[in-house]
C-alpha cells in the first residue's frame, strides 16, 4: 500500500484509505466477502466481468494490504478460500456509510432526471 503525502509531509489519511480501495473491483469485492468466506470460482461467477486473470491478481493485491486472508486447503483439487482480515472488515464498516450515501445521490439522480408532475 503506497502511503499518501501532502508537501509537508503530512498523511492524508483519506488519500489514504482511497488509494486501498481504488480500483475497478476491489470495492465490490470487499462487499461480498464481508457476507462470508469465498472461493475463486463463486466470486468470479458473482463479479460479471472481471476476468480470472484480474481477480487473483486484485485478490493479491488485497492480501499484500493486510484486507484479504488467503486459505488453501490441501487436496485434489485444491480448494482455495477468501474472507477478510479483521482490518479488511474495518475499512468495509467505515465504507458502509459512504455507501449509504452513494445510494441516497442515485436516488436524487432519479428524482432529477424524472419529469415534474403536471
């Protein structure tokens, strides 16, 4: 995780928190796992669009910050599972009110974009 500095030198805490989350997937995913552990093949199956190829990788990604917890289990074939680290749940709950008020500015969206009553 790249550590986000002002000129002075201060911390942005905020850059900070968004430079963990940035990019096209981990968002959604960090929602699903916090419903529960997952293996590969249902969060690809869950996630329309993103590749395997992506997903390892953006799940590599989210372990190296300390968000993802990887486990495999020996056997034929190889069963791997994902869930969160307790501070990949931490930054899910400090999400969850942005997430609130991304869906009331949807709302508002709609309401704008819906013609006036007559």
């Amino acid at each position: 995780m790249a550590r986000v500095r002002l000129d002075g030198g201060e911390v942005c805490g905020v850059a900070a928190a968004v430079s963990v989350i940035e990019g096209k997937w981990r968002t959604t995913l960090l929602w699903l796992l916090e419903a529960g552990p997952h293996r590969p093949g249902e969060l690809r199956r869950k996630v329309r669009g993103i590749s395997e190829k992506v997903l390892t990788q953006t799940l590599r990604e989210m372990e190296e910050d300390g968000l993802v917890h990887r486990e495999a289990h020996d056997g034929v074939p190889l069963r791997t599972v994902y869930s969160l680290t307790a501070h990949g749940l931490a930054l899910s709950r400090a999400l969850a009110p942005l997430s609130d008020w991304g869906h009331a500015h949807l709302d508002r969206l709609d309401d704008l974009d819906r013609p006036a009553a007559s």
